[in-house]
C-alpha cells in the first residue's frame, strides 16, 4: 500500500516560512509562530511526522538567517526548515511587482489595480527558480511537494526544467479568475501550464475550479474533462492532473473554546459597558483594496441615512491591519479610510457621546480579536473579492450563544458555504448593503439563532483538519507514485490568437459536473 501524504515526507512550500522573523534591539534573531489557517493546520502534522517547510524569512536578503539559527531562535521546531532569500530587488519585483500588483489585483476581479511591467514577470520567474532549486535540493525521490498560492505557481514548470520528478500538488488560497479575466494577463500561457504541471490542483471553491478549467479548454488544445464530485480528472495531451475544491476551514474547536474563556467574556462585556445600549458592528480586515472597506463605509453612512433611528444605537467598530504598506495603493487606500471615518464621524457624531465608527489601525492581540467577536452582534464582511474569509468563519464561531448576525459579500469564497445562514449582500450595491445593516440590527431573535446555528453546523463539519485530510485524500487517490516520464514540453498549448472557441457554459457545467 502507499504511504499517505503525511508518512512520506511532507515538503509545504510557500511564500513566507511559518514563522514572524525579526530582530531584537541587540541584534538578536527573534522568530515566532505566525497565525492563519496553513500554519495551524500543517505545523502540528510536521512537528509529528517530520518533513520541510520552504519558505522566505521576510528579512533583508543581507540579513538573512541560517537555517539552524532559525531553527534555534524558534525552539527546536521538529522539521526542517529552509530559509530562501530574496534580494531586495527580488522582494520589489516577484514580491510587491508580479505577485502584488498583478496576480493578486487580476485574480481578485480588479485589473485596474494592474501594473503590468515586463520586468516583474523576470523576477517572478527568476524567484520561482529560486523555490524549485530549494525543493530539488531538499526533497526525497519520494516526498510529496505541497505549493502554496499565487507567488510561486511557476515552481510547476521550473520543477520540470531542472528534471526533478517529483509527486506535487497546489492549493490556490485566493480566488481563480474568469477566462475574461484571465485573458488579460500577458503571461496567460505559460502561467497556466505551469498550473498544469502539478500532481493535483486545489481550489476554494467550485466557481475557481470551474474558471481553470474554462481557461484550459480555452487557452490549451485537446482538453478532455472526466469524472464528478470533488475531484475531476483533466487531460491535455498526454499529461494528467487532479483538480478539486477543496474550502479552507478554521480550527473551530479551538477558536470555541478560546472565545469562551473568562478572560474573553470579561473583555466583551467591557466593550459593551464602555458602548452601553448599542447594537456593535464589527469589521476587521487587513488593509488591502479587495476587502471593500471604503464601499463598507459608505453602506454604513447611507444607513444612517436612510434609517435615522439607528443612529446613537448603533456603533461601528472597524479594525484594519496594516499590510503591504510599501505598495502604493495601499498606502493610499489607508489615507482614503482614514479620510472617510472622519468624514463621516464629523458629519454624525452627537455631543451626547455618540460618535458612529471606532476605528483601529494595528493588529489586535489574540484575546481582543475574540472579544471583539465575542461582543459584536453584526458582524459585516463585504470584500469585493476574496478567496475565503476566514473572519466569517471565526466570527460565527465565537457566537456561541448562537444569535449573532453575519452580512456576507456574494463574492467572498466562504459564500458557496454560508449562504443559507448570512445576509447575502452584493458590496457594490451601498443601498442593498445599507438595508442589510439594518435589518441585521431588527432581526427577530428565532431567525438569528436559526440562521447562526446552520453557519455554524457547516463551519464545524468542514474545519481546517477536514480540508487537510480532503486534500491529502485526493493526492493519495488521484497522483500516483509512479511519474510519467513521457510528457511533452507542450502538452497541447496554443499559441496566443489560436484559442479554440469557448464552451457554452452550460455545455461546461454538463462537462464539468
Ligand atoms: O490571502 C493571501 C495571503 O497571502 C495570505 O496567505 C496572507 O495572510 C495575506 O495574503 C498577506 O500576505 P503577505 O503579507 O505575505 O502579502
């Protein structure tokens, strides 16, 4: 029988290594756990099984810290652990360039936000290079290779160059584009066939798994599609590949449990007598355009406006945590929420006490967040765009009285999930998403339970453990251990200008299942 993916060696690649790297005011390494769903799901299976984690420190290429002194400064992490380095051209180019500024804008529906210099593509391929030296140099004929999200997607066809025959799979955590979308992109072609290159491709939701596979059969020759389910098989010339959905979930037992310690209920009820006799509305983002802060906003004002009675009732909390500063448009996005919380604070705010948004500009400590969720009874995730959002997720979790209420964008991936229990709002409609605030704060109390405890149900039925074990099943079931040997350079793919005609989408979804 073949070992499961968790008794061969396990190597996860991703962009950053799971750790916070930094320094300490004497110029000591100083490296601690980071938090979100990958690090909490794979660092428990390698801490037991062993195996290498693949990564960039986020230091400067001329600080960059050994493998053992990182090992070290973390207390003996149980695998191994092997820092790439990137030049601070590289962190400009494949990081805040190729990565930042086109894959991520494009993939997220908004190629206005595109900076499609030529020379980004260069770093992004000369990086990727990088991460596939690093994993033929520390892979074993018979590890499974786990590469994570959009930075490092050409590891496929740099793994392929070098000849290194290894059993690999991919997990895309942000969204798959549309063909339309997809188009856009200058290097459509051999993006994708780098895609093509891995073992098993995972998605978040069914919608990405539909777009890829879409933008196959446009993009590439002699596609064929078989199977249903989760998992379907693809064939383009004489190359195979698994392509699955595969929604990424949250540790939920723990995240109950820790909201539902003393110290969190203590916290929360802090908050609510600092805001006495209000309903709180929550939002925490990090700072990033997609996650439709500023249109937020403005659905909040406009229901101030057009339901008055909310007002002095009703506060909302915004938190945004930093990130990516040293990208313009983020930096600049900073300034136009800060611009518009004061504006609208300014236009609303009673000399009774009452001032509409308290807004929060930093990472909060782990016991705020949960308090923060413990003590919102609105919750509002709106992004124009998002792979998952897994603040829906952890919110409706630390309801545990079940009767708080969720305002979920249509076009976030936790949607597909959801639904059945959010107010579904489309966060380019500020009237639709005001009335959603609204009667989110009136809703009955029967509706809201009702409507929490079937979130919550699917949240813990499909945790962060389920999607791990769902993906590592697939690769055990669909990639075999046995590589071809006989794949083409080209399997199949077209010159640009070439593109068959495109499948009706009916046609697709019969195909497609
Ligand atoms: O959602 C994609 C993602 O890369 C997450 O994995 C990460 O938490 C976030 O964006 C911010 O990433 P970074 O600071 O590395 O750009």
């Amino acid at each position: 029988m073949n070992p499961s993916p968790a008794e061969q060696q396990l190597v996860i690649v991703s962009n950053r290594l799971p750790f916070i790297v930094g320094r300490d005011p004497a110029g000591r390494l100083e490296a601690r756990p980071a938090s979100g769903g990958l690090v909490t799901a794979m660092l428990p299976i390698l801490r037991q099984k062993g195996g290498t984690w693949i990564g960039w420190t986020g230091l400067p290429e001329k600080d960059d810290a050994s493998p053992a002194a990182l090992a070290e400064s973390v207390g003996w992490p149980g695998f191994a652990v092997v820092p790439v380095a990137l030049s601070d051209e590289e962190v400009v180019g494949f990081y805040e360039g190729f990565s930042n500024e086109i894959i991520w804008p494009l993939f997220h529906d908004l190629p206005s936000f595109c900076e499609f210099a030529p020379s980004h593509w260069d770093y992004y391929l000369r990086v990727n290079r990088k991460f596939a030296r690093a994993i033929a140099d520390n892979a074993a004929p018979d590890s499974l290779v786990w590469v994570h999200d959009y930075h490092l997607i050409n590891v496929g066809s740099e793994l392929r160059q070098l000849g290194a025959r290894l059993r690999t799979a991919f997990f895309l955590h942000i969204p798959f584009p549309s063909i339309d979308m997809f188009m856009k992109l200058p290097w459509r072609q051999s993006l994708l066939r780098s895609l093509l290159e891995y073992g098993l491709v995972g998605f978040q939701t069914l919608n990405d798994r539909r777009n890829y596979v879409q933008c196959l059969r446009r993009l590439l020759r002699g596609v064929s599609v078989s199977g249903k389910g989760q998992v379907l098989r693809v064939t383009v010339g004489d190359r195979h590949q698994a392509v699955g959905h595969f929604p990424i979930g949250i540790d939920f037992a723990d995240f109950a449990h820790r909201a539902a310690a003393p110290e969190v209920r203590e916290r929360a009820q802090a908050l609510h007598n600092l805001l006495p006799d209000r309903r709180l509305l929550f939002g925490v983002d990090r700072l990033d355009y997609t996650k439709g802060i500023l249109l937020r906003l403005r659905a909040y004002r406009e229901a101030l406006i057009r339901h008055p009675e909310l007002r002095q009732r009703v506060t909302l909390i915004q938190v945004v945590v930093p990130s990516r500063e040293h990208i313009s448009t983020y930096f600049d996005l900073r300034t136009q929420i800060e611009q518009l919380v004061s504006r609208i604070n300014g236009e609303f705010t009673e000399p009774g006490g009452w001032v509409p948004i308290h807004y929060v500009f930093r990472s909060l400590d782990p016991v705020d967040l949960l308090a923060y969720y413990r003590a919102a009874e609105v919750a509002l995730v709106t992004p124009l765009k998002d792979g998952m959002n897994l603040v829906a997720k952890e919110y409706c979790t630390c309801s545990i009285e079940e009767d708080c209420v969720l305002v979920l964008s249509e076009f976030a991936g936790a949607a597909a999930q959801l639904r059945g229990g959010a107010l579904m709002v489309n966060p380019y409609d500020i009237e639709g998403v005001a009335d959603a605030i609204y009667r989110a704060c009136c809703m009955p109390e029967q509706e809201r339970r009702r409507r929490m405890r079937r979130m919550r149900r699917e949240i813990m039925r499909r945790d962060l453990f389920w999607w791990v074990s769902s993906f590592f099943n697939a690769v055990n079931k669909e990639v075999p251990h046995e590589l071809q040997t006989n794949q083409s350079d080209e399997h199949g793919a077209m010159a640009d200008g070439e593109n068959p005609v495109d499948a009706e989408p009916g046609d697709l979804h019969r195909r497609v299942g």
